[in-house]
C-alpha cells in the first residue's frame, strides 16, 4: 500500500499531496525504524521535488516529515539521499 501511495507524488493536483503529506505522516508514527528506513530511498527524493514549490504551500508540512524521519532514522541516511539533488537539500538549511 506505501508504494502506491507514493506513486500520487507525482500528481499535480494539491489535494491529492496533501492526502499523501497527512499518509506519510501517519506511518512516521506506525512503522517501526527499520521499515521506514527501506521506504527512505523511495519517500525522501519525492519530498524533495515538492519543497520547492512555488507556492511554499507544502513546504512546512514536508520540513516537519524531514524532522520527524530524521529523528526516526538518523540524519546520515536521509542527507545521503537528498545530497543526490543538492538544490533542494539547501531549502531546509
């Protein structure tokens, strides 16, 4: 079911990443560190396409997902991922 999910990152319309934002932040708390760490590779690239928005409209919502994952799965790991896209990993310094 978290795979498909994250497919609906790639939709345009606002409501739909939003439902996916409000997901995401639900299985922050129910699965345990080992499986978010095998979604980290999939979750963090897609989180980082939104945090520019041109808006700023999710970019809050997606800053509290990135805090709680990097207290959940350490820093190291997700910093890996996002320094692939260096651009966006500089919005939330």
């Amino acid at each position: 079911v978290v795979s498909t999910i994250l497919l609906f990152f790639g939709q345009k319309p606002r409501e739909i990443i939003k439902s996916v934002l409000g997901f995401v932040t639900v299985i922050l708390v129910v699965l345990s560190k080992d499986e978010m760490t095998s979604l980290l590779p999939e979750l963090v690239p897609h989180l980082l396409n939104w945090a520019h928005d041109s808006k700023n409209y999710f970019r809050m919502k997606i800053r509290v997902v990135l805090e709680r994952l990097i207290r959940k799965c350490r820093y190291d790991g997700i910093y890996e991922l996002a320094s692939n896209d260096s651009k966006h990993i500089e919005t939330f310094r």
